[in-house]
C-alpha cells in the first residue's frame, strides 16, 4: 500500500519509468490490455466531487461489433495498491445502452485521505486504463487545498495541452503544493467548430490528430446548419459525439485518469449564451435534456449522494429523463424572471447540479449553476448589433445595463418606453420583465445560506463566469463612460444580484469568501466590490479567473468584435513586431483594462514610454492582473492562514508538444491572508516568473 508521498516520490524518482511495463502510470497509461479486441475504452477512466467515504469513478467501454445492441457488465477493480494486487473491492457494475455505455459509480465506505487505484474489465477481461484517485479530509481535519482551476476548451482551435504542463509540474512540485482536485468552470466543450480562427502570429489554425487526419468534430451526426454556415450540436447523439472526441484528447483523458475533477457547467454545453432553455425569444427544451444527459453520462460528479453542506441540504439531483417536451415559445415568467412554464420547468429540472464540496475544515467549495435559472442576458438580443457573434461593437454606458437588468422595476418602477442603443432610440424591451436574475431565486438562497453557515476557514464559490466588473474606457469618445460594459452575459450583465451577493457577505460580516472561475479565456486578478457605480466602494472578495486550456485567448475572440472598429480596435491588439513581441499580435487589452485606452494605443504602437506617461489610475481599480493572451490554468493552494493562487501561462497550444507539453511562459502569484469578520481582503503580488505579460501587472502610481 502507497500512501500518496510515496507514490509522488516513486513517480519523480524515475522508478515508474524504467518498470513502466508493471506500473499503470507511464507508459500504460492510455493503452489497456487487450484481450480479443472486442472491447476498448476509448475514453479512459476518470474520478470526480472526492468526499471523506465516497468518490465517483467513470468510464466508457466500446463492444465491436455490438450488433446486439445490449448492456455491457464490467469488474470494477479497486485497491490502494498501484499494481491492484490485492483489491478493496471488486464488483460488477453496468454499461448501459441507453447511457451510451458509460458507467458512473458512486464508491462508498472508503477512508478519508486515501490514494486509490482503479480499473474497469471488460467480459473477455480486457482492461481499462488504471486511474488514480484520492478520497477528501475528515469533515473536522485541517488538510491544506491545492486546487488547479480549469476552463474553456475548444477542440479545433488548440490541443489541449495544458494539462499536460499541469500534471508534469505536479510530478516535481513539493508534497504540500500537489494539485488535489481540478475544478472546471465550464465550457467543458463546444457546441461548434470555430472557423476561420488564426493564433497569435495570425496563421490560420489547423490541428491534427496522431494519424494525420484533420482534427474537428465535424461531421456531426446531426447538426443543425446556422445562416453564417456554422453547423452546431441539436441533438442527444451530437452531444454524445462532442464529449467522445474532446475526451479522446490524450492530454485531458490524462488529467481526467490521474486527478479528481470537479465540474459546473457554463454555456458552450448547451448553446452559446443560452439562459434557462432559452437563447433570445427561442427555445429550446428538448435540447436543454439532451445536454444535460450528455453531460450526466460523460461528467461524473456527486449529486443524488452530495454532501448536504452547511445548512444540510442538498438540491443536486441525478439526471432522470423527463420525457418528449413541447418547445412552447409563451413563457410564464415570474418575479425572479424564472419560466414556470412547464416544458422549461421540466427541461431545466432534468438534472441539478448545484452543490456544496467540503475540504476537511479548511475549504467549502459552493458549486453553482450559473445558467439554469438565469433570467435574460442583461442587454437583450433583440437590441443587439447582431453579427457572427451577438456582442455590442462598443462598450454600453453601466446605466444602459442597469435599466435592462432591472426591467419593470427601473426608475423606481417606471421603466423608460424608449432607451439608446448605439445611439439610436429603441423600444425598451425591458420595460415589463422581471429584474434579471443570474442565480435563481432558490439557488441563490441556499447560496446565501451555505456561505453564512459554513464554518470553513475558506468558502469558496466555483463560478461559471466571472463576478468581477469588466470597465472599457471610452472616455476619449464625445460623452464617452471611463468603465462601459461590452459583456452582459456575465455577471456584468446582472449588477443588480451582483450586489444583493456582495452586500448579503459584507452585512453579514462573512470573512473568506473567494470565487475562483474561467469563461474570459484570459487570466484575472480582481477584487469584487459591494457596488462598482457607487461613491465609495469597498472590496468584499478577490477573484481569480483562469486562461482558457485551447479555446480562443481573449484577446483573439474580442478582435472578431473589434477589428472592424476603427476607435477600438488597436486597444484590443497592437503591432507585437514594433514592441518585439513573440507574437505579431500584442496584448493591448491588458492596458486598456488596467490603464486606459490612451495607455493602449500607445502600445499598440510600440511606445511604451508614452504608454506609460498615459497611464491612468482610475481605470477597474479592482483589477490587479490581466493576462489576455494566456492559455493555461491557476492552482488556488489554500493554507490556514493564506491563500496563494498561481496562474501558470504556457505556449499557445496550437503545436503538438508530446508528452513533454507546452512550456510555461509565465507565473505570476497572488495571495490574500485571511482576513476578519467586518474586514477586507488584501491582495498582495507575490512573484513573476517569466517574461512580464505586456502593462498587465497593476503598478502602484
Ligand atoms: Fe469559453
């Protein structure tokens, strides 16, 4: 038996690679045993949601040719012993037809803080790749956390090779900074090929895989063809189809074989932007269920047997099927903007995955669902500049926003009949809805609840998309707002919940409140503040926001926006040859969220001492780091006393890297000490590895 020191050490000693033919963590890793090649396991193992007695175990097993379409029984080998020489469980368990042959196990009755080996056999006694795994902390042990934070991967645009960097550095890291547990903020997947996508030196990307082949997730064996010529996920088999390939990446079924994951869901799941079962005025019930029984099958987690939290309860709920549904276009919203119209209630209610982790009595981690029970985005589609992608094309003043989050209920409940959009009058859509709310009416009160109650050191909310206010400065424009908004599908787009949180946290003098998410593709450090438009705003929680694994970085998703846009484009991206920038594209959206947009256009040009003359201090003071042309992760290490989040920046994942992975290209380290009731939190700039991202480090003035 190995405990999990040893276990590292054998690893970093090189004894597993030179006996990698008896040891299940090199070599063998993705090629299991093959008896009569009637069976494989093309998407390896996977663990997830680790509780003191219980973890869930995964995997998906293929029968050629199954002509019989029938379920398949599996041994599900457990043991503490890397080689499962002596098992601690051995049980058959199913793969059945109707849940594409994945099986989802929920393990009970281990011990706390054990490494465990596992493994799945096929009939004919093939064997599934052998995963590892660990159980948490006693509920009343104090066990530091360190836990990696994943997000947004895209299939076409790049391989996902981060977790590559991430599971190498783990190997060498010391004892007390091993990654614990990966948490995925969403975008787990895409519902679509992106196309015409280059990387940072502007050529055109295109991946393959190992046999040459063109790497995509086209052909669907549906998909619904969009006018702009995009094909999309519609049905239970796309969604199915998009999990096998994206899994099928060796470096993700790496990470998925070797750590417990912990995952929500964010939009890309389901449809781009999409709220309740909903995306604009259209709907979409039946392929909500689709989504969420392609997600329940391929994304083990804990919901039926979750761990009740704080307050002892437990809303995360298994998939169950609710049968055929209407797709009814006439909502009934109520007060909270939820449609209680049945064919939504059964569509969002398919499914619950909302729900409270515990890390001995160091960590609560407060997973949410950020999509399910959402109101409209907080500037409507139907008042949108609509083109490949619905955004504004320039930044919309925080009043704009505020008038449509607050619906029926803006100027003290007399809501304009007409509002300005890009400078044109436009009937305010807005003016008989419900306030927007991002949470949900039921959710949010078993938020409140579990923050107020835990009695964790650190509690912490995994969010699918950021807290934090994203300004844009367009104060050189005639009328032109110091902070305008361009993204209202976040939390930006509910300030109005927004507040109601942080101001719920301050009231109640909750200290330690952290959000870790992803979902900008950029890497942030930020603080949270009670009310971002009032005259004196206080800092309730820091934020830290992880780079995307492969999807676009930001800065090449916010130019498909901008580039057309003669006043905004260069303070998206500047000339990286006229700064001797490794990429032809520069990063200027750092300056122009941390310093301003004159700051920015200097740097697009290259003058970075001018850039540094236009300098601003007023611009998002609450953001402290923006990394806007990273890929990678962050590792939140979570200590009694001090929380130290790394965010590791590697090579844009668009070259193959083997098993080596990409480079780091930089580390950049914030902490935060614990902080009393009643009292701040402090951010502190710990250390840089690497070059400097360009002016996204906030210096003091
Ligand atoms: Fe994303």
């Amino acid at each position: 038996m190995l405990t999990r020191r040893e276990f590292f050490r054998l690893i970093s000693s090189g004894y597993v690679l030179l006996t990698a033919s008896t040891t299940p963590f090199v070599g063998s890793r993705l090629v299991a045993s093959d008896k009569s090649g009637r069976f494989r396991f093309p998407q390896g193992v996977a663990s997830a949601d680790p509780q003191p007695s219980s973890i869930v175990l995964w995997t998906r097993v293929e029968h050629t040719p199954n002509v019989e379409q029938t379920d398949t029984l599996l041994t599900l080998q457990v043991s503490k012993e890397e080689n499962l020489e002596s098992v601690v469980i051995d049980q058959a368990v199913k793969a059945p037809v109707d849940r594409d042959y994945t099986v989802r196990v929920v393990l009970g009755g281990l011990e706390p803080s054990t490494t465990y080996c596992y493994r799945f056999l096929a009939p004919d006694g093939t064997s599934s790749p052998i995963g590892r795994t660990w159980t948490s902390p006693e509920h009343d042990d104090t066990v530091p956390l360190s836990a990696a934070v994943a997000s947004c991967q895209h299939y076409t645009h790049g391989y996902f090779s981060p977790y590559r960097r991430l599971i190498n550095d783990d190997v060498v890291a010391s004892e007390d900074r091993k990654v614990d547990l990966i948490i995925h903020t969403g975008d787990f997947l895409y519902e679509m090929d992106f196309v015409d996508i280059t990387d940072l030196n502007r050529n055109k990307v295109s991946l393959s895989n190992p046999d040459g082949s063109q790497r995509t997730v086209m052909p669907f064996p549906d998909g619904e063809k969009k006018p702009n010529g995009w094909t999309i996920a519609c049905s239970l088999n796309d969604f199915r189809h998009l999990y096998k390939k994206y899994i099928s990446d060796p470096d993700l079924m790496e990470a998925r074989r070797l750590y417990p994951f912990v995952y929500v869901w964010d939009d890309h799941e389901l449809l781009n932007d999409y709220w309740q079962s909903h995306l604009g005025s259209k709907v979409y019930q039946n392929r909500k269920v689709d989504a969420n029984q392609a997600w329940f099958e391929f994304m083990p987690c804990a919901l039926n047997s979750a761990w009740k939290g704080p307050v002892g309860k437990n809303h995360a709920k298994d998939f169950v099927h609710p049968g055929p549904l209407v797709d009814e276009q006439e909502p009934m919203f109520d007060d909270d903007y939820l449609n209680l119209e049945p064919n939504n209630q059964k569509a969002i209610n398919s499914i619950s995955i909302y729900r409270s982790l515990k890390w001995g009595k160091l960590v609560d981690l407060f997973a949410i669902d950020g999509r399910s029970y959402r109101g409209d985005r907080g500037v409507p589609k139907e008042i949108l500049s609509v083109g490949v992608v619905p955004y504004p094309t320039d930044p919309l003043d925080p009043a704009f926003v505020e008038t449509m989050n607050a619906g029926r209920t803006a100027n003290n409940g007399n809501p304009p009949e007409k509002v300005v959009y890009e400078g044109k009058e436009v009937d305010n859509v807005r003016k008989d809805a419900p306030v927007g709310s991002l949470l949900g009416r039921k959710q949010k009160d078993w938020l409140k609840r579990s923050l107020e109650e835990s009695s964790a050191t650190w509690k912490t909310v995994i969010n699918n998309t950021p807290f934090m206010r994203f300004g844009f400065d367009v104060s050189f424009k005639k009328g032109g707002t110091t902070g305008g908004i361009f993204w209202s599908d976040s939390w930006d787009g509910y300030p109005i919940e927004r507040r109601e949180m942080m101001k719920f946290i301050r009231d109640h003098g909750i200290p330690n409140v952290v959000s870790l998410t992803g979902d900008r593709h950029a890497h942030y450090a930020a603080y949270i503040y009670d009310d971002y438009d009032g005259d004196n705003p206080v800092s309730v929680i820091p934020e830290f926001a992880c780079a995307s694994i492969s999807a676009p970085c930001r800065i090449l998703s916010q130019n498909t926006v901008t580039r057309n846009n003669p006043d905004l484009a260069d303070l998206v991206v500047g000339d990286g040859e006229a700064l001797g920038y490794p990429n032809k594209m520069s990063p200027t959206l750092n300056a122009w969220q941390i310093y301003g947009a004159l700051s920015a256009r200097a740097a697009a040009k290259g003058d970075l001492v001018e850039a540094e003359k236009q300098k601003r201090t007023d611009i998002n003071p609450h953001i402290l780091y923006a990394d806007n042309d990273a890929y990678g992760f962050l590792i939140a290490h979570y200590g009694t006393e001090r929380l130290e989040v790394e965010f590791v920046s590697t090579q844009e994942p668009v070259q193959k890297y083997g098993d080596d992975g990409p480079s780091q290209i930089r580390k950049v380290v914030y902490s935060v000490d614990s902080w009393g009731s009643g009292e701040a939190p402090t951010l502190k700039f710990k250390k840089l590895e690497g070059e400097e991202p360009l002016l996204g480090i906030r210096k003091p003035a």
